[in-house]
C-alpha cells in the first residue's frame, strides 16, 4: 500500500515495490493507493481506507501487507492492531531482499549490521505481534529471536559487528595498496540495480557473474579482469 502526495510518481513507485515484493518471495493479491496531502501519523493512510484494507485482510486470507515508505514503531503497531496481519515497510523489505542475497563473510555483516540498526526502535512493544504474526518476509537475517531480546543485548552485537568491520576494511585497504603499487588499473561499474552492471562485466571480463533480470539479483561486489590493449597493464574491474 503506498500513499499518493504528489511529491513523485506513486503509480511507477509502487510498480517497483511490487517488483522488489515478487524479489522476496511475495505473491501480489491487491494494492491500494490513497491521494492524501501527507501519510497519516498513525495508520500511515486514512482511517476509512484503513478500515477497507483490514477487511480486505481478513476476506483474502492476508499474511502480510507491505507500505511504500518508511514507517513509524507507532504507525506499524497501530496497522498490525488494525488489520491482524503482519506489517513491513519499504525498507524492511529490500533489507531482507539483502539478508537472502548476501554470499560474502563482508556483505552478510553489513546487512545484519543494517538491520538491527534499523530495527532497534521499533524493539519496544512489538515482541508479542511479532510473535502472534509468525515469520516470512522481514525476518530473515537477525532473525525474531534477536529483535525480541532486550536493547542492551542488540547494542552489544551491533558494536562487535561494526569492529568485525572495520578489520574488513583494513584488509580490503591492503589489497587496494597493493594493486596501486603494482601498477593495476582499477575501474568501478556503478549504476541503479538491475541496470545491466553484471552483463556489463560479463562481457568484458568472463567473470561469470550471476545476471538476471530482477532486483537485487547481485548484491556483493564483484571483481573481473582484463588487459588494456594499448598499454597492455591488468585492469580491474570492480561492481
């Protein structure tokens, strides 16, 4: 569900969330768009929609809704109360879409990392909808266990996370020394997901990298190599 501001295109904004929603395993059974001036601070669309929504709900047998923005503790208690069903937001979603993609000791760091950063507001109270709610897109990574224990707990694991980091950091800033001093050319392939970065590299190099034409398909950073013809030196590339 998405609300309409006219601050941006909401029609191809909720295209892209039901793509990034079919990413993660979701099946799409309906969508609601509500023209509002801004989202409302308690249910995010209006009460009247809201009402429609949580029948809707409970006519189709709905197991989780998914907003086209960030959402408040407050906002996704007060839907979950609502409508009985589990809620996540925009940002929830594609961190979860990460949780599964990530395949590197780094990347799976950085996406819990993430995660339990993003989810420690929302730690207080919602331990028992999550409970009643059960799991599936949303839980993936940290998991239910982590965001129901208490906050002190959460804030530990974040900071050994964010050291185990840093060391990565520095043994990636070894690598990168090293090929500047044996002369390697490194060049970057950045672009919006699903733009054609993997294809791209594929072409040039033969790295193999996994290319479909989905969100998110590809999440860690890739590196392929070839030879510059007129100066023969290796260049490196990296998406």
């Amino acid at each position: 569900m998405g609300v309409d501001t006219g601050e941006y295109n909401a029609e191809i904004s909720m295209e892209e969330l039901a793509l990034l929603s079919e990413t993660a395993g979701a099946e799409i059974i309906g969508t609601v768009i509500q023209k509002l001036e801004a989202p409302s601070p308690a249910t995010y669309i209006g009460s009247g929609r809201m009402s429609e929504v949580a029948a809707f709900c409970r006519n189709n047998d709905i197991d989780l809704i998914i907003a086209d923005s960030e959402l408040t503790p407050s906002q996704i208690n007060n839907i979950e109360t609502k409508t009985d069903t589990r809620v996540v937001d925009r940002t929830m979603l594609i961190l979860d879409i990460f949780a599964a993609r990530a395949r590197s000791s780094e990347g799976k760091l950085q996406v819990e990392l993430a995660q339990l950063k993003y989810s420690l507001p929302f730690l207080s109270g919602r331990g028992k909808s999550m409970s009643r709610l059960g799991g599936g897109i949303g839980t993936r990574g940290p998991g239910e266990s982590k965001l129901e224990s208490d906050k002190r707990h959460i804030r530990r694991r974040i900071h050994s996370l964010s050291e185990e980091l840093k060391r990565v950091e520095k043994r990636r800033d070894l690598i990168r020394s090293r090929r500047k001093k044996d002369g390697v050319i490194t060049v970057a392939i950045v672009g919006y997901t699903n733009a054609g970065k993997s294809t791209l590299m594929n072409t040039l190099t033969s790295a193999g990298v996994l290319s479909e034409d989905k969100l998110f398909a590809t999440l860690d950073p890739m590196q392929g190599g070839l030879r510059c013809r007129q100066s023969e030196r290796l260049c490196s590339l990296i998406r």
